[in-house]
C-alpha cells in the first residue's frame, strides 16, 4: 500500500491499491488518481492543476485538461473494462467521499481523513 505522503512508484499499480482493500477516502483517492493518471495519459502537473469543474459527465467523464505544457486539451474517459479498476467509478466513488468543492485532487488530514481546505 501506499504511504500517504510517498508518490507513487513504478512498482505500486492500482491492482494493489485494490487488492489491498483499502475503503478509507485515502484508498479512493489514491486509485483516482492512478486510473485517472493512466486514462488522461499526462504528467503529474496536469492532475494537479484538475478543479472539479474541469471534469464533467458525459458517456464516461470529459475530463478538460486546462494547465499542460504543451496545450490544453479535452480527453474522453471511458468505462473500465474492470469495475475495480474503472477511471469513472473511481472518481465517482472519490468525489462523494470527499465532498470535493474546487480542486479535484485534494490532500487528506492525516487523522481524520477529511479533505484540507488548501
């Protein structure tokens, strides 16, 4: 599992963020942000410059990718193939856990598990 203030590395995938059941909001917001990583196919900046407004519903998610360095650009997430490695339920189940308001990816307090303001 991955400690919650280490990035990710090359050997954690998102299989064994499942695999280890980890159903805390840390949990979900750790696999959004693997399959979305995957899914929009760009570096880490971009994920962290996403505000919930940037990610709308549609077929799966139009996810519009606004901060880029080489230009911004709308891209089409679809549904997983694997309910417990979809992109779309990921974020969905991350977003309702943590009643996100502006930024999409947000830090966690380490106790309480609650979203942090900045």
């Amino acid at each position: 599992m991955l400690a919650r203030c280490d990035p990710a590395r090359p050997e954690d995938s998102p299989q064994q963020v499942v695999e280890q059941g980890d159903d805390r909001k840390a949990g979900f917001r750790d696999l959004a942000l693997m399959t979305m990583h995957f899914a929009i196919a760009g570096p880490e900046h971009e994920l962290a410059g996403l505000r919930t407004r940037d990610i709308t519903e549609g077929r799966g998610l139009i996810v519009n990718v606004r901060v880029s360095k080489v230009a911004p650009r709308k891209v089409e997430v679809l549904y997983g193939s694997r309910a417990y490695l979809c992109p779309v339920r990921a974020w969905r189940r991350w977003k309702e856990a943590a009643g996100l308001d502006y930024f999409a990816f947000r830090r966690l307090h380490n106790r309480w598990h609650t979203a942090r303001t900045r």
